[in-house]
C-alpha cells in the first residue's frame, strides 16, 4: 500500500477514470506560505488554482475535519471525567489522563512499544486527516453525485508518518464487495513544493482559485478561520469546553501554558475555589513523553489531559515539512512558521463552525452520539511481539 504514496502515483491517478480530492492540512498551507513569503490564504487559493489545473475535482482544508475532531475530544473527555468521578478502587483513575491521538508517531509507538497497558489512555477519535476521509467517503460522495470507490483522495501533511496511518486497517470499509481506504494518499508538505519545481510554475505569481467551500474553514468574505494550535488546538479547546461544561467556567482569552522544563512541555490548571480542578499538559517529543508514560506506570501522573506529539515543537516542525532555507536555522524556521500560523486566520470555536454542524445535522447526530463514534472514533492494537523477534533482539 505504499507504493502507492507517491507523487507519481498521485499524478498517475489524476489521469484515471477516478474524481481526484486532496485535503490540504494548515500546517502544510503554513510551510509553502513561510516559503514563498506568501500569506495562508494566497497560498490554498494557488494550490487550488494549481491543482485543478492538473484535473483534480476538488481541494478541501482538514480545519474542517479538525474541527470534529476536536468536538468529539471534548466530549469524549467530559464522559471520561464522570466516569472517573463515580469509580473508585483500582478502577479509579483508569481512563484519565486522556492523551491525543492525532499523532501517528506517538500511535506507532503506543501500540508497538508500549504495548495494552497505555492504550485506554488514548482518545478513540479519529486525526482530522482519516475525519476528514470517513466524511468524503462516507458522506459527501452523496452529494457529489459520486460513490466511494470512485474517489481518490489525496491529503497534504506535514508529516511523513500520516502515511502510515492512511493505510492502517482499520480506516478500510467495503462497499459494494469493494474495499474502500478513507485516504488513499499522501503527500507531504516537501512533496508538493517538488511538484511545483518539477511543474516549473511560478508559484507567487500563479493566478488564484476560489477555495472549495463546502469542507473549508472560509467564510463569505474569504476570510479562514480555525483553532489557533499548531499541532491541532487539543488541550486548548478540551480544557475550554471542559472548563465550561464540568466547572461553569468560561475562559476569555488565550489560556496560558505556563512552561516547565522545556518549551515543548507546558501546562495549565483551572482552580474553582482555590482548588485545582483541572490540569492539562502540552507534551512535545519523546523525552518528555516517556517522563509522562513512566508517571502513568506508576499512578502518580497528575494531568487530567496531555496533548502528545511525537515531534519537537509539534507538527509544524513534523518531518515531512519543507527544510531550512540556507542559512536559516531550524529554531528560526519554527519561530517563522508560528508566526506565519496564526497570521490571516481567524480564532474561532470549533462548536460554532458551520461545516460542523451541518455534517452532526445531516450525518453525525450529536457529539459522542453511536453515528459519531462509528464513522469519527477508532481503536488501537498492541503489537504482539514473536519469542524469535524477542530472541533477536536479545
């Protein structure tokens, strides 16, 4: 399967009989802006001008299916926090803290590392990259007058790992005796920009397309909008929607993770009465992740929620994200793509998006409803390892 994460496989596809879609991720709309010194918006309406060009029918944007995902993290973590409430005994404890699972490193490395005992922890919702394929293949085929199989999607990611996910198992379903993947392909960030040198296109200058608006973050006025994290906004908006729901708090403002050891650790607490109530944590590349595993071993990990990455600084440094111009370090080019993040995007409430809501009235039901959790959540296996895979390692 891949084999077939290629640019030339993609090109190749866009010449069959298959109606071609690629979702673009925002960290990868920010790399090609921070590139070519362009802004967000002038950078999805030339890869959209680009790529319909080539014959591609549409091009979406995954702060869309972002956004369902983050709805369904948030209620997610509001069960788990009852549940956890009303246990007690050994039971107590068992399904928080609650860790992300946008991350396909951090996936990999749960299930073949660290095996049955971490995986509870992890949040069963979907990445914004298989929401956004189960609602194309499941849902806005119909409206598209198309049937799954006659869709090839193609996303944009910034990392290189989101093609491994792509192909897991169990983001396959049959119709019509037809197996049918939610993503067929990806493409990195890196990937795309040697599709524009190999095109030899002036990409500052190519005349721009009006985005696709019936799965992009875009309003009337051509104004994007999203969450303001880099890597997703996951603690962020679980513990603004948490604070409000468990605690009738409403947070005005930015929430502030105060930094602990490193910058790619932080965290932040919510006190009712002078009490701590909540305490969430960004949790950034592998040496801070093993700290937290190793307290979740123990039972002393303080967190209710941990937003995890496997890369340092998270996912707008992820592998698959455009290098270092010369003589620009990395530390600068991940300053510049945070800036470039949040610049010509407009902060808003996932709760309130209306490509959301439209998909929960016409599809989904409610957050965490059966619908939901059937085309939006998933499930993680251990890796079993062999006693002569055990022995060769000895």
């Amino acid at each position: 399967m891949l084999e077939k994460q290629s640019l030339g496989d993609f090109i190749t596809r866009i010449n069959s009989d298959k109606a071609v879609i690629v979702s673009v991720s925002p960290q990868s709309r920010a790399s090609l802006a921070a590139f070519f010194g362009l802004s967000q918006s002038q950078v999805f309406r030339k890869l959209t001008a680009l790529f319909k060009s080539m014959g591609v029918k549409a091009v979406y944007d995954t702060s869309s299916s972002r956004d369902l995902s983050l709805i369904e993290a948030c209620s997610e973590f509001v069960t788990r926090y009852h549940q956890n409430q009303l246990s007690s005994g050994k039971e107590a404890g068992k399904n928080l803290p609650m860790l992300s699972s946008a991350c396909p490193g951090w996936i990999c490395y749960a299930e073949k590392t660290l095996g049955s005992f971490i995986l509870p922890y992890i949040s069963a919702v979907k990445s914004p990259q298989q929401a956004i394929g189960a609602a194309i293949k499941h849902h806005m085929v119909g409206k598209l007058g198309l049937k799954p199989h006659d869709v090839y999607h193609v996303t944009v990611m910034p990392c290189y790992d989101k093609k491994l996910e792509a192909v897991r198992d169990d983001f396959v379903f049959s119709v019509e005796d037809k197996d049918v993947t939610e993503v067929d392909s990806v493409l990195t960030t890196g990937e795309v920009l040697d599709l524009i040198q190999s095109r030899s296109v002036d990409f500052k200058t190519l005349e721009e397309s009006p985005m696709d608006r019936l799965l992009t973050n875009v309003d009337d006025d051509g104004q994007l909008y999203g969450v303001s994290g880099g890597s997703g906004g996951y603690a962020e908006t679980v513990f603004r929607h948490a604070a409000h729901v468990l605690f009738d708090r409403k947070i005005e403002g930015s929430v502030d993770f105060r930094i602990l050891r490193n910058s790619d650790f932080r965290e932040v607490t919510l006190e009712v009465e002078g009490k701590p109530v909540l305490k969430f944590a960004l949790c950034y590349g592998f040496r801070n992740l093993q700290n937290i595993i190793r307290k979740i071993k123990m039972g002393k990990c303080e967190y209710h929620f941990i937003e995890v990455m496997a890369c340092p600084s998270g996912c707008l440094n992820g592998g698959g994200q455009i290098k270092p111009a010369k003589g620009q370090s990395a530390k600068d080019l991940i300053q510049l793509l945070e800036d470039v993040y949040i610049q010509d995007v407009s902060v808003s409430n996932p709760f309130e998006n209306p490509i959301a809501k439209r998909l929960y009235d016409e599809w989904l039901g409610q957050p965490g409803s059966e619908n939901a959790k059937k085309y939006l959540h998933t499930k993680y296996h251990p890796v079993v390892k062999s006693v002569a895979s055990q022995l060769q390692n000895w």
